[in-house]
C-alpha cells in the first residue's frame, strides 16, 4: 500500500488521550492514518512522499470558534487606525487616503480606540479630513463608529427621515446635534449605505482573509453572523462563501452562523427558519450552515453591555439589544424551528435573560436526533448563580481570553474592581463542567491570533500589565485544548477533527516550538512553520517541499 504522506522527526502532539505524543505523523486521502512514535511504517506500507519536520512541533490545527471573516478580509483594506498616539494623527491618516479617492466615494477606516487617542473623532473634523466625502470609522469593538457629515445626511439622520433600529443610539450633544458617534445597531445607518456588499468582493474579501488565518495555523472557523443585522455584509453572503471555495480560496473549514433577522416564519412549522428548512449540520466538513446568532447586548468598552448594576464609571446601566420579549421569542422559536443558537451577551444581564430564553427554549424543543449546544458569545460577566445555570443547561460559554490583554483595563474600569473577578472567566467554566473552545472575535477588539490567544488564557494580563481573575487562568496545555479539541466539539465535529488520532481529519500546525514547554511570555510569538489543512499545504508549503493546497498531491 502506498499512502499519500509521512510527516516525520516531529514531535507531535496528539491530544488524544489515548496515544499522547509521536514521532511521526501517517496522512492518506486528507486523514491521519496513523501517529507513530518510531517513523516506521508498518511492513508492506510506503509513502509517496516523506517530508521531516526538522524536530518541530506538530499539533492539531487551531480552531476559532468566533470570527468574522469576510469583516476581516474588508478590513484589511481600510485605514488601519489601531495604536495611532492621538486624533491629530487620526484625521492625518483619513486626509492621507481620502486624497487619493474620488470626491464622493466612501473613506472607510477600522480600530481607532476612543481612550487611547483621547475621545471619539469629531465629526466637523472628519468632514475637513475627508474633504466632504462620507467617512466611516469604526470602533475596535466594533460596537461603535464614528462618521462624517455626509455620512449622516446620505443616510437620513440631518433630516430626519432615517429609520433608527432597534438597539441604535444616534448620539447627540447638549444641543440636540448629532456627534457622528453611532452605537451598536445605529452603525447599520452608515453600513447600509455600503451593503449589500456584492457576492465578488466578499468572495475576494474571504480569500484574504482566509490566506492570514492559515498562516496562523486556523483550520477551521466559525463565522458569527452573516446575511442581515449590522454584521451582516450581504444577504447573499453564503454564496460568497461557496464561491471562494470553489474558487480554491478557503484556506480554512468553516461554519457560517446566519444573523437571527434573516430567520421567518416558515409553513409547514414549528418555529422560525430559513427557506427550504434549512437548518445547522448541512453542509460538510469545509463548509457547513452553523447556528443562528443573536445580539442580547453590545460590549463593556463602549458601556453597551447590559448589566444589572450601573456601570462603575457612568451613571447607566447600559441596554438590552431589542425589547426581552422580542429577544426572548426569537430564541425560542428558533431553537422549535430546530436551530442551535447563538446568543451574544456580556452584561451580567444579558446572560441572564439569555439564559431564561435558553431554557424557555429547552421545554419546546424540535425532534431531533441530536441534542442542540446552545452557545453564550462572550459570557463577559457571569456570576457564580449565572454560572451554576449555565451548566445545568448545558449552554457553552464562547469568551475571548485576548480582550482582556486587548481592552482589559477598559473592561475592569467598566465594571470596577467588584466585578473585574468575573470578567471572561475560564477555569471556573471547567470546573463547572463546561467547556471553553476558543475564539477571537476577529476583526472586533484586536489581535485574533490563535497563539496570541492561548497566551492570554494561560496569563489574564491587560496590556498595562494587570491580571485579571489569576483564578481563572488556565495551563498551556488546557489553553491548546480550547484552541483545537473543545472548539472542534461545539460544532459537533468531536470525532473527525480537533485531534491527531487514526481517522481524523489531518488538520495540523507545525510550530517552532512547544506551546506547553515553552516560557509563556514567548507562546503569542511562536513561529507558525506550516498548516496543513486535509492533509494539504495552506501554508509553508514550500518549507515542508509540499505542493501548495488545491494541486494534486
Ligand atoms: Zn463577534
């Protein structure tokens, strides 16, 4: 028998209980056949090419169980405004590129944070920065934007004939006048300007996106809202998406979650869902319709999160992302029309008005064979009661440990000191029971790299040095599991993907170092070798003298 590659002189990482390390790893027809702690191919077997790793590492390939990538690969081609020293520098950056843009066209610009450049970009003067053209700028929590004059006037605010949606504040001054701040589901004011994007620029979007994803070890991703709502790029998203893989330009396996506005009332019931019935689970390996997603709140760094006591730095209390009742039916109706579902909330209260819709949802459930896992986006505040409910619903928490290096110290100035303890907890999750896969939310906040990532769950430190819940950290190799074994379980893909055992699917990374030896200020910088996805080169191809992905290998 001839098998299709031996990746060997590695040392690999299975995360299989059942056979821990090796030495080698046996790929045929995009599975592993075998991990070997000797290289040696059994008798009678032989490999059509044999590639050494140079005594590298080789782990699972890393999973991000909440991103957005077709946002992501837009962003890539807006002005980056992340780590500019102050709003000077800022309005420079929009004049720089608005320069080189037609007069009417859009200037569009992604990251700025408020606290670092010392308040949010005024309106008069993006107007002078962008010579009169319609500028854009988001927040990095994407929670909130800020525009331009003709901004507002294309989209109806100057004169009022714009329609706010429900959980959109248009911000205003003492005097009534717009600031060109908008906040959570207001930011669709600006973006339906631009959207629906068309099925070819995000199909090139993807592909960018999904290039920067393999080249950091991703295998798979889960897409956290496509087709409606104010993440939504198009209601045509799903055929980007297909389009790119046809195309050969999805590195990596992903899952779409459809953004709950696009969900209906269906005949033939129960429930709400989409045409045809059409439900989670179809698709395949590559990619799949993953579970609905709904917004119950916005984010601590903006004070949109809904919570249960004022914020420690304002006087409110932040707000829910539409009336309970209408949030509270939406999951219901989903999870009868047999969606899984996604629920994002980070405020105390959100998570517990999301879990009452959970297990509202759980006495009225569709028959199905499988039971759904419900997810809880960003769990951001969950107190210990929260978190005894969380587990006897069985409903996953999705946090993202790299916020807390990202915008931790805005995050515990939010809430204050009280509550900084429950800020994206993680060991209390396990010990609860549940568990944690990992995620970034990338573009939203920062960094999404799945290294970067695991750093932050094993050290809970903010950029200024502080460490948030030390309680909550977790070890190295805990971290890996997130990254890889749990987040491959909440799609449901326990025993296909996630793991280097015989039959699964030969998902790896191959890394310049040990992520669970290595000093963990170094984990975000190891160097990531190659990805192979299937057992075909996503990355590093040339390194490991594989043929790149998509030619025969
Ligand atoms: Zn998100």
């Amino acid at each position: 028998m001839e098998i299709d590659l031996l990746l060997r002189d590695a040392d690999v990482l299975t995360l299989d209980d059942a056979h821990p390390r090796g030495r080698a790893v046996a790929v045929h027809q995009g599975r592993v056949l075998a991990v070997l702690d000797d290289e040696e191919l059994p008798a009678g077997v032989r490999a059509r090419r044999v590639v050494g790793a140079g005594g590298a590492t080789v782990v699972p390939g890393f999973d991000d169980a909440h991103q957005h990538a077709a946002w992501f690969g837009q962003s890539l081609a807006e002005i980056p405004l992340a780590g500019l020293p102050d709003l000077d520098a800022l309005y420079d950056a929009v004049a720089e590129r608005a320069a080189g843009l037609a007069p009417d066209a859009f200037v569009v610009g992604s990251g700025y944070d408020d606290v670092a450049l010392g308040g949010s970009p005024e309106r008069r003067a993006l107007d002078r920065a962008g010579g009169g053209r319609p500028v854009w700028l988001k927040h990095r929590s994407a929670h909130v934007c800020a525009v331009s004059t003709e901004v507002l006037r294309r989209a109806g605010v100057l004169d009022g004939s714009a329609a706010v949606p429900a959980g959109g504040v248009v911000v205003v001054d003492d005097d009534g006048d717009p600031t060109g701040v908008l906040l959570e589901a207001a930011q669709a004011l600006a973006g339906d300007l631009l959207r629906p994007y068309s099925v070819e620029d995000l199909t090139d979007a993807i592909a960018s996106a999904t290039a920067v994803f393999a080249a950091q070890g991703l295998t798979h991703v889960t897409e956290a809202g496509i087709g409606g709502g104010w993440i939504g790029r198009s209601p045509r998203e799903l055929a980007a998406y297909q389009l790119a893989r046809e195309r050969g330009d999805l590195a990596v396996r992903v899952d779409l979650m459809p953004e709950t506005s696009v969900l209906h009332d269906v005949p033939g019931g129960p429930g709400r869902g989409l045409d045809l019935g059409l439900r989670p689970g179809l698709g395949d390996l590559d990619l799949r319709i993953g579970p609905m997603k709904i917004f119950f709140d916005g984010a601590l760094s903006s004070r949109t999160a809904a919570m249960h006591e004022p914020f420690a730095d304002r006087e409110h209390a932040g707000y829910l992302g539409d009336d309970p009742e209408v949030l509270h039916a939406a999951v219901v109706e989903a999870v009868s029309g047999g969606w899984t579902v996604a629920a994002h909330a980070i405020g105390d209260r959100a998570v517990d008005a999301a879990l009452d819709a959970f297990e509202d949802a759980a006495v009225r459930p569709w028959p199905g064979v499988r039971p759904p896992r419900h997810r809880l986006e960003h769990a951001g505040v969950v107190g210990d009661a929260a978190l005894v409910r969380l587990a006897a619903l069985g409903v996953t928490p999705i946090p993202q440990a790299r916020f807390l290096y990202e915008i931790g110290d805005s995050m515990a100035a939010a809430v204050g000191d009280e509550r900084a303890d429950l800020l994206y907890r993680h060991a209390s999750f396990l010990r609860a029971g549940l568990r944690v896969p990992a995620s970034s939310d990338r573009p939203c906040v920062g960094d999404g790299h799945p290294l970067r990532g695991i750093r932050s769950m094993v050290q809970r430190r903010t950029s200024s040095g502080r460490t948030l819940g030390p309680d909550e950290a977790v070890d190295a190799e805990t971290a890996l599991r997130a990254s890889t074994v749990d987040a491959a379980w909440i799609a449901g893909d326990e025993d296909v993907r996630g793991r280097l055992a015989p039959g699964f699917a030969a998902d790896l990374v191959v890394l310049g170092d040990d992520v669970t030896r290595v000093d963990h200020d170094r984990i975000g910088d190891i160097e990531v070798v190659a990805t192979l996805r299937g057992g075909r080169a996503t990355h590093g191809a040339d390194v490991l003298g594989l043929p790149p992905d998509g030619e025969t290998s």
